[in-house]
C-alpha cells in the first residue's frame, strides 16, 4: 500500500535494510488501482513521503504534456493521477534505495511470535508463500503492518473485531444506535477516457458469479438510481473530478 511504500522509503533513508512485501503483482494499493481522487483538507497539510510523490506526479504530467496543459490542471498538484502513473512514480521511488526489496506475489502464512513483560507481542519471523507454494521466510527487528486489513496484527494476536460498535460504546453520535457486523464498503474502481488509444477491454475476472450482483437489478428497479453516472448519490458509479 502506499503507506507500506513510505514506510518502506523512510527506513531506507534510516540506513535500514528494508524487504517490502506485496500479495498480489501490483504495489501501490488503491492509488494505484483505480484511486485518482486524493483526499485531503489543504496543500498546506501534505508532507513526507505524499508530497515527494504528488510533486513527482505533477512534474510527470508537465514533462509529458507541457507545463500549461490541461493534464497538469486536472492534476491538481500531482494529488490527482492515472493509477498508471501513479504505479510508475511510486515504482521510481522505490528503485532508488538499493537497501529496498520487493517481493510481490507473497502471502502471509505462519508467525514466529514471542511474549514479552506485560505480554506484549515480538514478532520474530513471518512467513510468506506464493500461489505455487514458493516459501519466503523474513526475520526482522522490526515488522510493519501496512496493509488495509490489518492482517500482521491479527496473525499476531492482536484484538480484533469485524463490524461497527454501537453508539453508547464510545459516544460516537454518528454510529449506529445498536452493534452490528457490517463492513465497510468495497467497491470497483476504473478509469475512464474518450482515447481510444489508452482503453483497455474489460475481461471477465476469475471466479466472477453474475449472481452476486443480482441486487443491483433490485435496486435499478426500485427508482433509486437516477443515473449510472453521476456525483455524489442516486447513481451505481460515483463519477469523480476531475472528468
């Protein structure tokens, strides 16, 4: 994730040796997978590893486009990107600290955990296998836990529950009245363009079950959706700016 990949940068310029983990073949996470719409409050609060990767995505744009284009506009300080460049900005960054490497198509396994005063979790080692059964055996002094679910923490033992809490719990007013096991949401993100030179024609994903989706002609039906897209209710695809 994007977080791992600072993480993974920051110990690097600490003359750390650094081995960064990914499950799947792409690094980058959201941001580079269909994530262009940044959120943040103000340009005065970027900073650290964001900032020195949104100037880069700006400066790509500029580069590529000219320094007044429309791209660099839409852009928006390099906070907004295609997930393409994005993954290449980010891939950059990384191939710069030969203290870094990166491992994709590796999954957690099994744990190494010891316990100490108070009980509190040490990590020792982790191992890690590919979908062909490749194992990777990581010892470490420290461990860093950047993905989006949390999986290290859990794998070691950390408390952990699925769902939101009640209201009462922690005098959230925004939380629902009573407890219950909802998630938070998924969702697909594409990107779409009127060049017919950068599409990419969608293919049915392995494993896809039509009738998962069977909801969504519930929904259709009912007169909710106003629109396939649109911003920001009544719609299936939440349209972002910039178009």
């Amino acid at each position: 994730t994007p977080a791992g990949i600072a993480a993974a940068i920051s110990a690097a310029k600490g003359e750390c040796t650094v081995l960064l983990i990914e499950p799947t073949a792409r690094i980058g996470g959201m941001a580079t997978s269909g994530l262009s719409h940044t959120d943040f409050h103000s340009f005065e609060s970027l900073s650290g590893a964001f900032l020195e990767f949104a100037r880069r995505v700006e400066a790509h744009y500029a580069k590529t486009y000219g320094p007044d284009s429309a791209q660099v506009r839409d852009s928006f300080r390099g906070t907004f990107g295609e997930p393409k460049v994005n993954l290449a900005i980010l891939e950059a960054m990384l191939a710069e600290h030969g203290a870094i490497t990166v491992r994709r198509g590796f999954r957690l396994g099994e744990l190494a955990v010891s316990r100490r005063d108070g009980g509190v979790a040490q990590i020792e080692a982790a191992a890690f296998t590919t979908g062909e059964g490749a194992p990777l055996l990581a010892r470490a002094k420290v461990f860093v836990d950047a993905t989006y679910e949390g999986d290290l923490m859990a794998q070691a033992g950390v408390t952990w529950r699925v769902g939101r809490e009640g209201r009462a719990e922690f005098g959230e007013s925004l939380a629902p009245e009573q407890p219950d096991g909802q998630l938070q949401a998924y969702n697909f993100r594409f990107i779409m363009t009127r060049d017919p030179a950068n599409r990419i024609t969608p293919v049915v994903p392995p494993g896809y079950r039509p009738e998962d989706f069977a909801g969504m002609r519930i929904a259709l039906a009912s007169g909710r959706i106003k629109k396939i897209f649109d911003y920001p209710r009544d719609c299936v695809f939440k349209a972002q700016t910039p178009p």
